[in-house]
C-alpha cells in the first residue's frame, strides 16, 4: 500500500485527473438528464456535494466499527438518509425545481459516484481526507454536468437560467433537449479533455 | 454467535439512528411541504382561469388569499369543481389519470357559455423532464386557453392531438410535443375522459 492520500490531493484528484463522470465515468445517467438546464444542473450538483461530502465523512467516522459483511448495506442506509434530507429540504424550499428534477434527486442514492467513493476512499482513510474526497469527487461532478448545461440550455431551449439569450431567428435544437444530446454531449467532451492527455481510468496512483 | 449478534445489533442501531434523522428533519419540514402542495393546487387552478399569468410572481400567502377570493370549490376531491365566483360559468375540473410514466393530475378550466377552454395547468406528474414534462411549458400550455371544446367528433374525442406544427386550432386540435409522444397521446385520453365526465356533470351534450 502506498502513502495514504492527503486529504488537499485526493480533492485535487477528484476534480481533474480522476474526475468521476470524465475519468471514471460515472454517475453518467443524471449527466444526461438533468443537464437541459443549468439552474437543475445547479441544484443537482450541490445536493450531489452535499450527500457525497456527509456521505464519505459518515462511512470514514465509522469505518473501524463497521463490521465488513454490512458494508455495503451501511453505506447504502448512510447515502439514503442524506439523500431524502436533501429531497425533504429542495420539497420545502424549492418545490418548483423538486418537482423539476423528479426522481434523479432520489436517484442520487444508486447514483455510483458516492458508493464508489465510500468503498473504494472513506472506508478506509481518515475523516477529513475522506470528506474532501467525497467533497471534490462532487464538485468534478458537478463542474462537468454545468460545462454540459452551458451548452445544452442555450441550443436547445433558447434560454440561459431561464433567461432566454438567443436571438430572435435561433430555431432551438430539440437534439439537445432529449437524452440522445447529452450522450453526444458528454461524449464530445471526454473526447476532447482525453485528447489534451488527461487521465484515462487507472491512472490514479492507488 | 456472539458476532453474528454484533452484525444484527449494528444494523440496529444505524437504522433507528439515521431513521431517526430523517423522521426529524420530515417532521420540521412536513407543514411547510404541505403548504407547498396547497399553494401548488391553488396555481394551477388559478392559472388555469387565467386569473394568474404564467409567470406571475406572486408569493405564496398572496396566491391563497387571491385563490380564496376568486375560486368557489364544490364537492370534495377528485370529483372536485371550481367556480370562478364572479363569472359561475367559468369552471374548473381535476385532470386525474396515468399519464405515459405516473399519475398526473392537473387542472382544466372551461367557459360553459362559450364552449371554450380556459387553460390548463398541471399540479403533480412524473413524466421525463426535458421530454413529456414540457406539457408544464407555457410553449405547450398556451395553446389552450380559446381553444374549443364545442365539437363532438366522430370517435367522441373533443380535442385532438396531433404532430408538432400540424394542429389547427379551428379543428380543436393541439400540438404534442415532438420525443414525448406517449405522454402526449396519454394526456389526450385524460382530457377526453375528464372532460367527458364534467360537461356530463353539467349537463351539456
């Protein structure tokens, strides 16, 4: 086994060289489905940060009283309690957008991103570390699916946060709307970030 | 033995803890989410007569009182009607039914006299946002209020879905959304059948 990670190089990791939706690609699914608009990929994201950072320091605070045959039932309980807290907060608060987002709020919890960062990171390294790892492995999701919205929202409904900016003879293209234009999407910029060297899977330094 | 009692005690413990959490957090936030449901309900009938704009800004205790001012509800539920108090024939109903992926429910408003839709404004659904979810658009939204109603066709359907950029609206008929063609065929059998089933209830051929 290696040094054990810091917890600034695992966040700096998160983002960049082993992004979780570019580098690993996962968490693919609500990639695609949120990112027609960027005030959804917005609200996805942070409560994506949120449930992962708990998530991680959670299942690391715990990790040395975890017996091993429930890990993965623990995890998945911890995930879930954070989860449906940030559906409960996004229902009171922000019921327009809840309702916006349907189910990819719940399906954050079998979103891959978090149970792959509590097994493979927080079960076995330190709070903080593990909350930064959790924390950036959201913010290089969430920084990803907003790259993808920016360009999504402004061809394929006209409107930028809602605000449409396209001028008046833009006829919007319903390609970027449905999933098919967030695989195209997604594709052309893993394309373009692994042609500038960026790191394939694996890469990592365990 | 001793372990497996570890494992099962564990397990215990996590539920009723991170259970426990989230009971507490839904019990603090369950009145302001139910008051959501209601504002919600209020809009859509409200937009629906057309008494709100689309994007009307409006807060919520500014929604309840306006909807308390203006709306008259008769009967309870699903069955429920809503009556515009100064203009009784300008009416509302509940559109309840399965839509493509999950119940929807929604509100049409009519004017009995003229024999033409009001608006239409949804309430609750679980269709793909992107795809059939831009039924809440006001794109797709606003090509109801004027629409009418009048003409019973041959099928029994009174408002007709057809493809994107076809519908004429002198023909009763209505744009469905281009990649959410379920949800559009889904939403056209819970107008008919709801629609139906007012214009019996207030006794009109």
């Amino acid at each position: 086994m290696s040094a054990p990670m810091t917890g600034r190089k695992a966040f700096l990791q998160m983002l960049w060289s082993d992004n979780p939706v570019f580098c690993q690609i996962l968490g693919i699914c609500s990639a695609l489905a949120v990112t027609n608009r960027v005030v959804n990929t917005l609200v996805m994201g942070l409560g994506l940060i949120f449930a992962t950072a708990l998530g991680t320091l959670t299942v690391s605070l715990l990790r040395d009283i975890t017996p091993r045959r429930v890990r993965m039932m623990t995890q998945i309980l911890i995930i879930a309690a954070y989860v449906i807290i940030v559906k409960l907060f996004l229902d009171a608060f922000l019921p327009d957008i809840s309702k916006q987002l349907g189910a990819y709020v719940g399906l954050i919890i079998t979103n891959c991103i978090i149970m792959g960062r509590c097994e493979a990171f927080a079960a076995q390294n330190k709070p903080w570390p593990s909350f930064l790892d959790g924390a950036g492995a959201g913010i290089g999701y969430t920084l990803v699916l907003l790259v993808i919205a920016l360009v999504r929202e402004p061809l394929g409904m006209g409107t930028l946060c809602n605000v449409p900016i396209m001028p008046a003879w833009w006829t919007p293209w319903n390609l970027m709307i449905i999933a098919p234009g967030g695989f195209f999407m997604l594709a052309t910029l893993v394309w373009i970030i692994r042609s500038r060297g960026a790191a394939a899977p694996g890469a990592r330094a365990s | 033995m001793r372990e497996r009692l570890h494992v099962i005690g564990f397990m215990l413990v996590m539920t009723i803890v991170f259970g426990g959490m989230v009971a507490t957090v839904n019990a603090f936030l369950k009145e302001r989410i139910e008051r959501n449901r209601k504002v919600a309900s209020y809009r859509a009938i409200l937009e629906a007569f057309g008494t709100l704009k689309v994007d009307d800004e409006r807060g919520a205790i500014e929604i309840v009182e306006l909807y308390e001012k203006s709306v008259r509800q008769e009967g309870v539920d699903t069955d429920a009607l809503f009556v515009l108090s100064s203009e009784p024939r300008k009416q509302a109903f509940y559109l309840v039914g399965d839509a493509y992926w999950g119940p929807l429910k929604g509100v049409m408003a009519v004017d009995l006299d003229t024999k033409k839709v009001l608006g239409i404004a949804f309430i609750d659904h679980t269709e793909t946002p992107g795809l059939g979810a831009r039924i809440d658009e006001p794109e797709f939204r606003n090509q109801f209020p004027g629409l009418s109603y009048a003409k019973k066709k041959t099928d029994g359907e009174r408002l007709t879905f057809v493809a994107s950029g076809t519908a004429n609206s002198d023909e009763q008929q209505v744009d469905m959304i281009t990649g959410a063609t379920e949800t559009s065929r889904a939403l056209a059998k819970i107008i008919q059948r709801n629609l139906t089933a007012f214009l019996e209830k207030a006794g009109v051929e």
